[in-house]
C-alpha cells in the first residue's frame, strides 16, 4: 500500500511542476504604440511688412 500512495504522490508532484513551469510564462511586452503619421506642415505666416528706412 505503501508503494501505491508514494507513486500517486510523485505522479502528483511531476504533474504539479510540469503544470507550474508550463503554467508560468513570461509576460510578453507590450507593443510600443505607432507614432501617428505627422501632420503636413502648416505654411509659414507671411512676412510683416518693414517700414520704409528714412521719412
């Protein structure tokens, strides 16, 4: 009888850690998120008019 619940009990233990290491997988990373697609630049503002030199 002895014999009988020391072969469960291993068959336990094996299967306990097969299920512990196949259980236990390393968390994947995630995904870092796509930049967006740039805008198109807007167009630059015209320049100001300059004031006359000499009055």
């Amino acid at each position: 009888m002895k014999k009988v619940i020391a072969l469960i009990l291993s068959l336990v233990l094996i299967v306990a850690f097969a299920l512990t290491v196949a259980g236990c997988k390393k968390a994947e990373a995630p995904k870092p998120a796509e930049a967006p697609a740039t805008a198109p630049a807007a167009p630059a503002a015209p320049a100001a008019p300059t004031a006359p030199a000499g009055k």
